[in-house]
C-alpha cells in the first residue's frame, strides 16, 4: 500500500496473461492472484483471484503453490489451503537479482518432495509477480539439474508453455553460466505488448480508480524483511508441512526377477533396488519424453500427437499407463520403448499413404540401451530391469575426428577421460541376438545356446541430451550410423577402442523402403516401420 493505505498494483500486471500451459506433467507458471481488496481498482474482466488460478488450471488440480514474490501482501495464503492445497514461500527478490544457488536448492527439494508424496496426480503451480522471469528461471533449473535437460532445450521447453519465455536478458545469461556456455546464450525476446502497458495506462484507467498514484513504481515500493532465504515454517500452513529430503527417494523397483538374455557373457545383472539401477531407469524414461520433442535449429518443437503413445501397451502395464515420465512417482517407471502395433483392415491404407520401410524380424530380445557416459552403459528391458555391460564403449565424431589428424605416431589418447569424448544421454532402441555362421553346420550335441552377441539399433530417442526421436525416421537411422556406429568402429580400426574387450558387438539394423520388401530374404516375417 502507499502512504494514503490504499492497495497498489503491481506494474505491468493488469494485462500480463494470467496462466501458461503445463510444463512436462509437473509444473504450472502464472502470475500472481491478487485478492478482493485490490478489485475496486481492476476492471471486472481482469480481476485474477485465488479461486481463479484453480480454475484456470483445470482440468488439473494444483497440490501446491510456490510463491516467488517477495511481497506478502497480494493474497492470504490461507485462500490457497483452503483449497486443499500446500503453500510454500521462498522469497526471491527480482528485478536485477536471480534466484541464488541456495533458493534454486531449496526449490528443487521441496518439488522432489512434493512428488515422491504426491499420489493423487496434482500439480505444482510456480508464480512470481508476473510468472516469467523468476518463475521461468527456477523451472528451468529444476529441468537441467533433476531431469537432466540440456540448458537451451530447458529454455525453449518454458518458453512454448509461457511464451515469449524469460525475457531478462541477465536471468537467461546466469541460466547459461550456471548451467552451460555463456556463448551460447540466445538473445532475449522482445518485450510482450503487456510490458509497455504502463506508458498507456493513464488513458485507460478503470472508472472506479481514484488516483493516478496507484500507478507509482511498485517494484520500488515493496519490502523485504531480508535478503536471507526465508525458513519454510514461516511460510507454510502446519497442515502443509514439508520435509527437507536428506537424500533422493526412489519408486519401488520392478516386480518379479531379472531374467537377462542367455548366451550373453560380460553382463552384470544390477540389484534392482539399487541407487544405480534406478538413475538408469529414471534416466530412461526422462529422455524417452525428451525424446518426443522436435529439436531444428536451435528450436524445440513438442510433440503434437498425445494420443498414441499408450494405444498398444500390454495388459500388464495398465496400472502404470496414466503415469507420465517426468514426473518421479513411487510405483515402478514403466518400460517406454514403442510397441508392436498389427497390420489390420483398419490401418493398412498407412502403408500405402506413408513413407514406411521395411527390415527383417530377428530372434532376439529387445532392450533399450542407455548411454550415461564412460563406464555407465545399461540395457532395459520391457520389465525394466537394468542390466550393465562390463565394457562397452562410443567415442564421439568429434573425438575420432580430431585423433585422425593427429596421426598414427601421436600416441593413444584415452578417449574415456576427455568430456567431450564419450556419447552420453544418449538412448538407443534395439535387440540382442546371438549370431551364428551359416556356413557351419549348427552343433546340436549340445543344448547350450551359442553364438556371437551382437546388438541391432533400430532406432534412435534422444543423442548427447539432444532430442531426436521426433526426427524422420531416416534422419534418425542416419544419425545411428554417423553418431554411434561410424566413430566406434573407426576408432576400434585405429586403434582406439579396444574390440577384444568390448562385451559384444553393436551394429545398425538394415532397413529398406517398402517397396524393396522383396529384397529382405532373411526370412519370411517382416517388420514394418
């Protein structure tokens, strides 16, 4: 309030929009509510209660509210409990201040807490006084450091929820030294017409606002009792109290037993339930969602097509099907590799309408291969059990490039060491088979399974954090070859990467157009793609 007691607004809010679209299944940006002591100074149609932000929301139910302003005089927290929702408060200053290294912790605890307690499928709403510029910064932080997203795409992703995005050019340069390369630091939007609102607004002020004085910087005005993080006890209502999680909680790990592959040596099978097993999995199943975003220069583009994804999973997985990825959850994260869908009357005009190709079925069986990094390759299975290769290797282009100028005689260089050397959150769909040489006769004094291992990609999700799987599907099969295949087995020929060691050999699946099916001799059952 000013000197005369009467309520100012906030600059810029009348007009600024009121809500953004849900980001990944978790999180909901808008600007604050404010409450009824400031409608005799709005127009009816741009009063946004508490009551309003949930029903904007719908159909979702928010389960807690973040608030980011520093102000506490906007609305009564108890308008959000009384919803039957959580509150919680950590003041962040703006203007020219970030969120510091300490509110951006605490922030992404209390949504990891919120979640791993949610089983009612609620929401988490984030606002500050506008809902871009602080809001957008802690998202983005909780989707680099929790979900493993690269900084831009991060960027991108709040900005098609809440367009036009954070538009400080220093939160998106802190964003970029924080997380990634000053360098690559895009430029900041224009400002929304909403922004420049004030320099009109003295011609458009509501009839039932008294003074001109209600429109005095605000953002000078308002107060802060410290700099200094406030506890959450001050903040939120007893009934909504959390608890800082000293370390990350897992979901329960997949029922029943490992059963992996048999004649395959030099694979681990993990403990279940063990920290390692489920990063893996975790991992996994964020880049499969990543994965269905479109990523063209420097642009992300999300999936358009929600309805296809759980048409055609087995029975078994019912329990799990509303249950999104990014979203940690206590039941078990389902497997996410695309399904078999039956050529029937009903779809078989696709084949003649769209561009498919065709390959060969393989007796093997079917893995997600999750490329973490040097030593921290794993393959999934459909039950999601986690297995680890003893070795297994990928070299990136860049790497091999760069040692084939140096020449023979320049040593060996340990590729596993360099950070830019090894492929890593990198998720590969594919299958295990035992290949065996035809120009033997098969040994059938015996009935142990034999032959060679070797893994067959036939598609790829996301490569080095970058989505991918949105891609033509010849744009990906392409990238299976120049981004996995190609450096691996040109730094096995150079010396580079030791085969002998490897714990099976990994090529790409041959496809062929659909009107080559003739050409796939292989045997008498295709795949269609």
């Amino acid at each position: 309030m000013n000197n005369r007691g009467i309520p100012m607004l906030p600059r810029r809010w009348l007009k600024c929009p009121r809500m953004g679209d849900m980001i990944l299944d978790i999180f909901i940006p808008f600007k604050t509510p404010l409450d009824n002591k400031f409608n005799h100074f709005i127009d009816p149609e741009d009063v946004f209660h508490v009551d309003d932000a949930f029903k904007t929301a719908e159909p979702y139910k928010l389960g807690l509210i973040i608030d980011l302003t520093k102000s506490r005089r906007f609305y009564n927290r108890r308008e959000v409990t009384e919803q039957d929702c959580k509150y919680l408060k950590i003041e962040c200053k703006g203007n020219e201040e970030r969120p510091t290294p300490e509110q951006v912790n605490l922030f992404i605890q209390i949504v990891n807490q919120f979640l791993d307690n949610n089983t009612g499928n609620q929401k988490i709403g984030v606002h500050c006084t506008h809902g871009f510029n602080r809001t957008g910064f802690m998202i983005i932080a909780y989707l680099v450091e929790e979900l493993n997203y690269g900084v831009d795409i991060a960027v991108q992703i709040f900005s098609d929820a809440r367009p036009p995005g954070i538009y400080k050019a220093d939160y998106l340069e802190d964003l970029f030294t924080r997380y990634g390369c000053i360098e690559d630091c895009p430029q900041a939007p224009s400002l929304p017409d909403w922004c420049t609102e004030d320099e009109e607004y003295s011609s458009h002020t509501p009839a039932k606002r008294k003074n001109e004085e209600l429109c005095t910087n605000f953002d000078n005005q308002e107060t802060v009792s410290s700099s200094k993080i406030s506890r959450i006890s001050d903040h939120i209502e007893e009934n909504a109290s959390f608890s800082i999680p000293t370390s990350k909680s897992f979901p329960p790990p997949p029922p029943g037993n490992p059963d992996f592959m048999e004649g395959v040596s030099k694979v681990d099978v993990l403990v279940q339930d063990s920290p390692e097993a489920h990063e893996a999995r975790d991992l996994s199943d964020r880049l499969c969602k990543m994965g269905g975003y479109l990523y063209l220069e420097g642009q992300l583009f999300p999936a358009t097509d929600s309805t296809s994804e759980n048409e055609q999973e087995p029975e078994n997985l019912e329990a799990n099907r509303s249950r999104k990825i990014s979203k940690p959850s206590k039941r078990p994260l389902r497997f996410k590799g695309s399904q078999p869908v039956s050529i029937t009357q009903r779809n078989v005009a696709a084949l003649v309408n769209s561009d498919y190709c065709v390959t060969y079925k393989a007796d093997g069986t079917r893995y997600l291969m999750l490329i973490m990094g040097p030593g921290r390759v794993y393959l999934i299975d459909r039950g999601n059990f986690v297995y680890k290769p003893n070795v297994l290797h990928f070299p990136t282009v860049s790497w091999i490039r760069e040692n084939e100028k140096r020449g023979p005689n320049s040593g060996r260089p340990d590729f596993l060491n360099d950070p830019d050397g090894h492929l890593f959150n990198t998720l590969l769909d594919g299958e295990l088979v035992l290949c065996h040489d035809h120009s033997k006769p098969p040994n059938i004094s015996t009935s142990e399974v034999s032959g060679t291992p070797r893994f067959l990609i036939y598609d790829i999700i996301t490569l080095n954090n970058k989505p991918i799987g949105r891609s033509a599907f010849f744009e990906r099969y392409s990238a299976i070859d120049k981004q996995v295949i190609w450096p691996r087995n040109t730094g096995g020929h150079l010396g580079l990467v030791d085969f002998s060691t490897q714990s099976f050999s990994v090529r790409r699946k041959a496809f062929r157009a659909l009107q080559d099916t003739e050409e796939v001799k292989l045997t008498s059952i295709f795949l269609v793609f």
